[in-house]
C-alpha cells in the first residue's frame, strides 16, 4: 500500500469516525429535546392539573359557604323570626312586663342583623353582585357592629381591576386577616385601605395589635390562617407581603402582579 493510499485510508477513518460522533452527538441532541419536551408537557401538565384541583378546591369551598349560607337565612332567621313574634305576643299578653323586654329586643335585633350580614359575606353569588368594594363594606360593617375594636376604613372610587375569581379570593383573604384580628391581636385599631388606579391593586390591613415573631409562628403547627392568606393569594396572582414583630402589630398586603396571574 503507498503512501497516498494510506493517507485516504485515514481520512476515510477520520471521516467515518466523524461522521459517527457527528450521529451520536445529534442522536444525544434529539434525545434531549425529546426529552426537554416531554418535561415542559409534564410540568404543563402538572400546572393545569394544580390549576383544575384550585379551581375544585375553590368552588368546593364556596359551594359549601352557599349552603351553610342559605341555611343561616332560612333555618336560623326562621328561628329568630319565631322568637320576635313570642316576644311580641308575650308584651301583649303582659303588658306591665313591656319594659323588660326591652334589652331582649335590642339583643335579638343586634343578632338578626349579624346573621343577616354573615348570610350575605358567605354567599358567593351575592357578593360577585355587588362587587369587591360593596362585599367589603358589608363585611367592615359587620365587623364594626362587634365593636371589638376601631375599624377605619375609606371606601375607594372606581373598580377593582381583577377579575371576579381574583374579587372572590382577595375578599375571602380579607376576611381571613380580620378574623385574624379578632381572635389574636388585641388590636385597638385596624386600618383597611385598597388601591386600584392605572390598572393596578393593593390591599393593605395594619394592626396596632401585640404582633409576633412571623418567622417562628410559620415554622409552627399554628400558622394554618396565615397559610391559607398566602395559598389563597398565590392562586389569585397576587404577591402577599406579611409582616409583624412583637408589640407592634401586623400588616398584610396583597399586590396585583404585573404578570398574569393564575386564576382566569
């Protein structure tokens, strides 16, 4: 064999080795986008399985406030209806006793306006009627009737600018914080306050109440209210900024994202 035979010989090698790590180089590239492929239709898949159990998950949940809701205002406003007629029979009956029926009145009124708003905070239908901004002066109103503490509130002008799902879950996140509030605070005020010009939205609640440590109280088994602000709020696409120290009260604030958000 001469030289110019070997030297073709050995290009032809190189050529074929070439061509050979050439095929499996592509073979690997074609298998990692196949495969890339198959990951982003999983994680695709998961998003939308996450986002279906979500929108169960919530419609469950309101479903079932519909319910207890409608119970509220036909079973037990029965009830209280049957106790005002009583109360009016017996200051018939007894009418030197008229007086002292008085302060039962006032209580059993106080009581038929209180089940009266729940009623209406728990029914979802009610309140995508009216609305984010009359759902929350309902729900203030309500709770300013407990008189547990100074609720300052200043209604804004114009819209929400969210959707209605986004409506429904920031004003059941509101009323999560104001339980809050009620059961854990100790507030002498809270101030709500809601932004929502050029399109955008933010919702602040501040307490002058005794705080906590945030990062321990999460790190707890008693932080499920907490939980469930910032679970409720990420499926709204909205960001939720908590925060609180001991002695000096809390605050939460839900932004609306500049990019899209979860529930359509």
């Amino acid at each position: 064999m001469n030289n110019i035979e070997i030297v073709l010989a050995v290009i032809s090698i190189t050529l074929l080795i070439l061509l050979l790590v050439a095929g499996i180089i592509l073979v690997f590239f074609q298998s990692g986008r196949e495969r890339l492929k198959q990951q982003m239709e999983l994680a695709q898949n998961k998003l939308n399985y996450e986002k279906e159990l979500r929108q169960v998950e919530t419609e469950v949940s309101e479903e079932i406030m519909g319910q207890f809701a409608q119970e509220l205002h036909d079973n037990i406003g029965q009830l209280l209806t049957a106790v005002h007629i009583q109360l009016e029979n017996l200051k018939i009956d007894h009418p030197a006793l008229k007086d002292g029926f008085t302060p039962m009145e006032i209580y059993l009124s106080e009581v038929t306006q209180q089940l009266r708003l729940l009623s209406r905070t728990l029914n979802n239908d009610y309140i995508g009627h009216i609305g984010l901004i009359g759902a929350m002066n309902l729900e203030i109103n309500r709770i300013k009737a407990l008189r547990r503490f100074q609720l300052h509130w200043e209604e804004p002008t114009g819209i929400s600018n969210l959707n209605k799902n986004q409506e429904l879950m920031v004003f059941r996140i509101f009323q999560e914080i104001i339980q809050n509030c009620l059961r854990h605070s100790l507030a002498k005020n809270v101030y709500v306050t809601m932004a929502n010009a050029n399109n955008s939205f933010e919702l602040e609640v501040i307490d002058d109440g005794k705080g906590f440590d945030l990062e321990n109280v999460m790190e707890s088994n008693k932080a499920s209210g907490l939980r469930n602000i910032i679970k409720r709020a990420k499926w709204a696409g909205l960001e939720c900024i908590i925060h609180s120290v001991p002695d000096n009260g809390c605050s939460v604030t839900l932004k609306k994202l500049k990019l899209p958000g979860l529930m359509t």
